[in-house]
C-alpha cells in the first residue's frame, strides 16, 4: 500500500533529526510519496536540499504563491524558472489568487496566476492552485485557458458541490486534505456526491492539522488520519483509498 501526500511544506523542518523523524513517520505509515510546493525563490532552495536528500521520496513543483505576489512578481517568477532549468519539477505551483489577506492585489495577483498557467501549459505541466475566497476569480481565470492542456489539482480544496463539479470539468482533481475531519466543514458530505477518481490526498503541513491535532503543526504522516476519513466516507478500506488517490496523483504529475 502507497499513499501519496501531493502538497507538503515539509521542507520547512530545517533540523535534519525532526525531519528524519518526519520522513520515518511517514514511511511507517505507508506514505512514501511527497510533493513538494513552491512559494517564492527562497524556498525553492530549501525544495532542492529536501529532493536531494530523499530523491525516491520528494518531487518538486515551482511556482510563486499568490500571497507572494508583490508588484516585482514578474522579476520573481522569472528568478524561479531560470532557478529549475537544471531541476526536474513535477508541476507549477502552488499558484493561484488569495483574497483572505489582501484583496488589494487582486489585479496582480491575477496577472501574475495567469503568466504561470501560461508557463505551465508551455512546459506541458500541471498547475496546483490555492484558491481562498476567491473561486469566482481563480474560476475566471482558468476559463480562458480551458483545454486539454489545462490540468492539475485544487489544493485544500473546501468548496460546495457546484465548485467541485466546476473544477473537475475544468480537468482538475480535489486535493482533500485536514479539513475533511473538521466537524462542522461540511466537506464531507461534499464528497459523498463526488467520485474517488476526482480526489488526491495531501496535508499542507505545516498547516491545517487533522484531527486529532487540530490546532497544532501538522506533518505528513498525518495524512492516515485524512485517509481514514474517506474510508467513512467512500464506505472503502484504506488500501482502496491508497490505491485510488495514488493512481490519480500518478496520472496528475507523471510519475
């Protein structure tokens, strides 16, 4: 049994024993698999070290998160693709818009997810987007790109059932990660009208703990706790679940 957590910030340990200690959790949990998102050009440094050091484990993406985006993000994400011309990445990310924190730079932000959605497509690559309080936005965005090159994952994706289906029209998957054990999200009945061929599993960790950890640093082998979940959910046993959100993330980032 492989499970795969396809959005980890799990390069951010920079004591190597926790981080041993992270990766043998992982692997003692059957979760040998950790995608590796981008959120500007100093972490793409700490991305590199991570792949090195765990090359069978850890895969790359590049991109420049929305929250990242100020008004040099062209020079930025210029640093960022000249930084993995030698690199082997998997896909762009994570890119998208965030209007939580500042909506002033929506403009920007939307610039700057459509270059990369350009980028990605010309490199023929999936995108992996964060999209918070902003469907309607990211939604605009992708539609003027929509075709068979247009692919990837919604990351931490907690939208309604007319989201979901708009996203995996659009040639999408749902990453499902600690939200989906939150008592009150309604997450879960969400999925119980979506397809296991729709979904793939990640962690976000550091954040978005699942319970039992809510509320504290989350890490990738937690990612059992969200696959338990959807075993209630899907009315499955954990191997199904592993099989089937394995089999998509392969299909997602090639490998």
């Amino acid at each position: 049994m492989i499970l795969t957590d396809t959005h980890t910030h799990i390069y951010y340990e920079q004591d190597e024993l926790n981080l041993l200690g992270m990766i043998t959790r992982c692997v003692d949990q059957n979760i040998h698999r950790l995608f590796l998102p981008n959120v500007d050009i100093a972490s793409q440094g700490m991305i590199d070290k991570l792949v090195q050091a765990y090359p069978a484990m850890c895969f790359a993406m590049a991109g420049l998160h929305p929250c990242s985006v100020k008004e040099n993000y062209e020079l930025e994400i210029d640093q960022i693709k000249a930084h993995v011309q030698t690199q082997k990445i998997y896909a762009i990310g994570e890119i998208g818009i965030d209007l939580y924190w500042d909506k002033s730079t929506l403009t920007i932000q939307r610039e700057a997810f459509a270059r990369q959605i350009e980028w990605a497509k010309a490199v023929n690559l999936p995108i992996v987007i964060h999209c918070r309080e902003a469907f309607d936005e990211v939604f605009e965005v992708l539609e003027g790109y929509a075709d068979a090159g247009l692919r990837g994952i919604f990351h931490c994706f907690t939208g309604n059932i007319e989201q979901a289906n708009r996203a995996i029209e659009l040639g999408f998957y749902l990453g499902i990660g600690g939200v989906v054990t939150y008592k009150k999200s309604g997450l879960d009945q969400v999925l119980s009208e979506i397809s296991l061929d729709h979904i793939v599993l990640e962690t976000d960790s550091p954040y978005l703990a699942p319970v039992p950890f809510r509320g504290k640093p989350n890490e990738s082998s937690y990612l059992i706790h969200i696959a338990n979940k959807l075993t209630e959910i899907y009315q499955v046993d954990l191997a199904k679940i592993a099989e089937i959100t394995t089999a998509n993330s392969k299909l997602i980032f090639g490998i």
